[in-house]
C-alpha cells in the first residue's frame, strides 16, 4: 500500500488508525464501506504501527512542521512540486523497474531543480 500526501505537514498525516474528519461519508460511501470492512481486521492484528504502519510506503510534501510548495510549471499548469516530480519521474520510469528508493531519490532531485527553497528532499 502506497499513501501519497502532497499538502503541508504531511509526513504527520500519514498515521493510523484514524479518519480525517472532512470526508463526508456520503459522498464516498465506497471507500468508507471498504474501510469499516478491513478496519477491525487490521485492529485485532495490532498493524497499527505507533508511529505510522511500516508496511505502508508514505510519499509526503512536506515533514510534519514544514509547507508543501506550489508553483506555475513549464506548461503553465499549477500543482504541487511533489505531484509534477512524481509524475514526471513515473512517466519517464515505466518499465524500468526501479524501487520506491530509487524513484524517489529522481523525485528529491528534480524537487531540487524545480523548487530549490522546498525543503522536504530528505529520502530514507
């Protein structure tokens, strides 16, 4: 499983088990179906990890006290730096079989080209 958060304070959203509180049930009635259903599963097994599931791969925007940045790209659309490098990156690595490590290191780097002042280019 693969949580992407693009958005400030991210790396802090990415923890369980917890619903954010602006999802309106009504309008993803699928999605929260399929929560309540895996839900008391996951609970009974303890793969809550404290800090955050470890089988979980989290991609955020932003360390838990720091901001997502957004900008004007090339192709006059605006998105997340996060988002266009992500993107980017995946585009040109399709079918090259490259682990999330490595994909995410071609992400801090062109997150460095595009937005030297975003701060989040650690990989771990």
């Amino acid at each position: 499983m693969t949580i992407i958060l693009d958005c400030c304070h991210a790396a802090h959203m990415a923890r369980g088990p917890t619903s954010v509180k602006t999802i309106d049930p009504n309008n993803y009635r699928h999605v929260m179906s399929h929560i309540k259903k895996i839900l008391p599963g996951l609970l009974s097994r303890n793969d809550w990890h404290y800090e955050r599931n470890p089988y979980v791969i989290s991609v955020v925007g932003a360390a838990i006290s720091e901001s997502a940045f957004e900008k004007q790209f090339e192709n006059g659309e605006s998105m997340g730096v996060l988002t266009e490098g992500l993107s980017d990156t995946l585009r040109a690595s399709v079918d090259s079989g490259l682990s999330w490590r490595d994909v995410m290191r071609r992400v801090r780097d062109r997150m460095s080209r595009t937005c030297p002042e975003h701060r989040s280019t650690k990989t771990t």
